[in-house]
C-alpha cells in the first residue's frame, strides 16, 4: 500500500455519523468500531475516493501535522482498516 493507493468500503461495511463519531458495523462479523476526530476525518476522506495521498495532505493541513508524519500514519491506518475487512483496496 502507497500513498497512491485508494481505498473502497465494501459492501458489507456500513457507516454512519453518530454525534461526533463515525460508527462502522461490518454486517459479515457483527463487530462495530468507533472513529472519532483524526479517524473520523480520514474515513470522510476516503470516502469521497481520495487516495491516501490526497488524503494525507488534507489531514497535514487541517491538523496542523508534517505532511510525512501524517502519510506514515495514513498508510498505518489504512492498512490497519484492509486488515479487518473494514476497507478494500481498488
């Protein structure tokens, strides 16, 4: 996974915003997670099909973080996400 990478939610993953996080349920495993600020904001992002890249630089910019902190730390949470079914690679 790079920074050129994009992402899709699959189908069994639903998401809804729920007061100031974004609540997933993966309807394969039953499991739910919880998002909240930096994770929240990522998750709008790829949403939208930014790729990770494009999504590190929102993120770099909106809070304040070195644009190479902020891309390590994406890739490590989107492969975080694939790992757990919650995200797919496109």
């Amino acid at each position: 996974m790079n920074l050129d990478t994009r992402v899709a939610i699959p189908p069994q993953v639903m998401s809804r915003l729920v007061g100031d996080e974004t609540v997933l349920l993966d309807l394969a495993s039953g499991m739910y997670f919880g998002l909240d600020g930096v994770g929240r904001r990522i998750w709008e992002c790829l949403a939208e099909g930014k790729s990770l890249g494009e999504t590190a630089a929102v993120i770099a910019a909106e809070y304040e973080v070195a644009e190479a902190r902020a891309q390590a730390d994406l890739v490590a949470f989107a492969s975080d996400l694939v790992q757990r079914g919650l995200l797919e690679t496109s």
